[in-house]
C-alpha cells in the first residue's frame, strides 16, 4: 500500500490547458473517487499517476517519492480500465497470471496468487473459460483479478463499470467495495456517476474544466457543498436552484425569489440585505402540506416509482423537482404547497456561486 501526492499538476495538449495546478493527498489505503463531467480531465490525471500520459508540470508521488520519470511498469500500479483489455486467445487463468509470467515469477506463487484473486471475486468455475465465454461483470471481475494477482501498492480504476447494464453496475459497485475493504489496498477511481462516487468512496474529489472544486467525503458534499457547481453535481435528482435576493428585516433572514419568500439557515452570517443569491434545496428537503400552508405550486408531472413518488411542479415560472417517500394524491394542473426546513437549504452567491455561510 503508498499514499498518493498531486503537486501542482497541469497538462497541455498543445496550446490547450486541460489540467491546471492540482494539488491534493491519498492517504495510505484510502478509497478517492474522481468525479466530474466529461471533459473535465478526471481520466488525464489518472493516466498521469499511471504513466500512461507525460506531465506538463508538477510532480506526482507515490510513497512519497517522485515518479514523473518512472515507466508505467515501475510505478507499482495496477490499472482497471472500461474496455477490460482481456487477451481474447488465452483462458481466464492465463489472463489472469500474465503480468507475473512477464516478470518470470515463480509457477507456485503465480498459482497461488492467482488461485486467491480467483476465490476472493468467485471466478473459480471460470478459470478455464476465455473472455468471450463470459459476460460483462465476469470479464469486469476477471479484470479486477489481473489486477489484484499483481499485488500492487495502488489501484487504478477508469470507469470501470460504464459498460455494464444498471442492475449489474450496483452489483458491481458492492464488489468493489468489499474487495477494497477487504484487500486495503490505496485506490483511486474514475467516473462521471455521482451515485458510484457517493456510495464507494472514502473521500469524493469534484473536479470541472480542469480544476478540483471541493474534496470531501460522500455526505460533506451531499450536506455542505462549497459552491454551486458541486451543489448541482452530487446528488439524484439535482438540487433545485432558484435565483433569488437576500432579505434581512428585523432579524429575520429569508430569499425572495420567484415571487415568494424562502428560508435559511438559521445564524446565516454572510450575504448583505438585498444581495443576489442563488437558493437551493434537494427534492428529498421539499415536502407537500397537507394543511394548506406553504409555498402554493402547480404539479406538472407525477411519476410514482414504488417506495418514492416523484414530482414536477412549478413555481412562479420556475420547475422544481419533489421527492416524497411513499404516495400522494396529487395529479396534474392540480395545485399543491410545498414546504421546508430552512436548516437543509442552501445558499449561494449570485455572482460567484460560492456558498454563503
């Protein structure tokens, strides 16, 4: 197992900056997750720390040393990518014991070795199968287990579950994570869902066009995002966000915004009288009144989905998102209030999207 350093990282693609100025920590045996949209360079920095892609500034450290310079195959890293890059002309077994074969490693150890990765993902029936004899998730696991025979000090992971069927990527998904809980090893993973990011990582990094915008664990993110952005990224359904003024009268805080005033945090400090915000709160923090009281809404769409109903309903203009556990009666054009606690809201500044406190 190593720590894992980016120190002030940046890339060029010719004239283009992709990357710019990284810096952050992995600790020894952590589980980080690089999450942002396409685009926003999360699979750059990780064939960085790879090798597989050269540096055009900064350092990256592993264990604390430097390894900018370092081929991909003396870094100590193993790599699972989306495609699974499995040898289609050799067995489970053989695919699985190839990196040790290239390293003349001893037959008993590599039996070994491959005989535990393949009890630990339960790929024991298929060692003698080839790649095209297995489904997505055996391939995928079979992967994993390429990885895991090669003992390395860290994991990388590009996101791996992409080409998997929704079902099959939860199931993946609890894999994984028992497979990190249970090796420890240090592992860094990719992807562009914030459902895998929130439900396997130690700490989240949000990354966006070329930049880190906050680093946190799953539930910081969720409860305090730092800026707009993040707000709007982590969570399903997205935060609504409605654009709004800040009113301060008599002690008493509130956004005005499409029409109707809504509340803050309790003790919300920052922000002037009359400054330009950007109020947010998550569907599962907006409720229905059952007695009248609230903000009145018109619901648009109903889409019951089981132990959760899910609505679309608009206010002064604007759509807003509401999820309520269990049933309601409302239907469409019908008009419903919606209320909630101010202590979940969240608000931004107008201009810099940074969260006001």
């Amino acid at each position: 197992m190593a720590s894992v350093s980016f120190r002030q990282i940046a890339k060029n693609f010719g004239k283009v900056k992709v990357i710019h100025g990284i810096s952050f920590d992995i600790q020894d045996g952590e589980f980080v997750v690089l999450v942002g949209p396409s685009g926003c360079g999360k699979s750059t920095l990780l064939r960085m720390l790879a090798g597989l892609e050269p540096i055009s500034g900064g350092d990256v450290l592993i264990d604390g040393k430097v390894v900018n310079e370092l081929e991909s195959k003396d870094r100590d890293i193993a790599m699972v990518f989306q495609s699974y890059a499995l040898y289609p002309h050799m067995t489970v077994r053989e695919n699985m014991a190839f990196s040790l074969k290239l390293r003349k490693a001893d037959q008993s150890l590599t039996d070994e070795r491959v005989n535990n990765a393949a009890r630990i993902l339960n790929l024991d029936v298929l060692l003698d199968r080839y790649p095209r004899e297995l489904s997505g998730g055996q391939r995928q696991r079979v992967a994993m287990g390429r990885a895991i025979v090669r003992d390395p000090k860290v994991f990388l992971f590009d996101e791996p579950l992409s080409n998997l069927d929704a079902k099959l990527r939860v199931a993946m998904r609890a894999e994984i994570k028992a497979l990190h809980q249970r090796l420890k090893t240090t592992t860094v993973y990719v992807t562009h869902d914030q459902i895998e990011a929130m439900t396997m990582a130690d700490r989240i990094v949000v990354m966006h066009d070329g930049i880190v915008e906050q680093i946190g664990t799953p539930l910081e993110l969720y409860d305090r995002p730092g800026n707009l952005f993040v707000a709007q990224f982590i969570g399903s359904p997205a935060m609504n966000v409605l654009p709004g003024v800040l009113r301060r009268s008599g002690g008493t805080v509130q956004v005005e915004a499409k029409g109707q005033y809504w509340p803050v945090p309790t003790g919300l400090a920052g922000g002037a009288d009359g400054q330009a915000v950007s109020y947010g709160i998550r569907p599962s923090d907006l409720t229905i009144s059952g007695s009248g009281n609230g903000i009145p809404a018109k619901v648009i769409v109903v889409e019951p989905t089981g132990a959760e109903t899910e609505l679309l309903v608009e206010v002064g203009g604007q759509q807003l998102v509401v999820v309520i556990h269990g049933r309601t009666q409302a239907q469409p054009d019908e008009i419903v209030h919606l209320i909630m606690d101010g202590a979940k809201a969240h608000v931004f500044d107008g201009a810099s999207g940074q969260r006001i406190e």
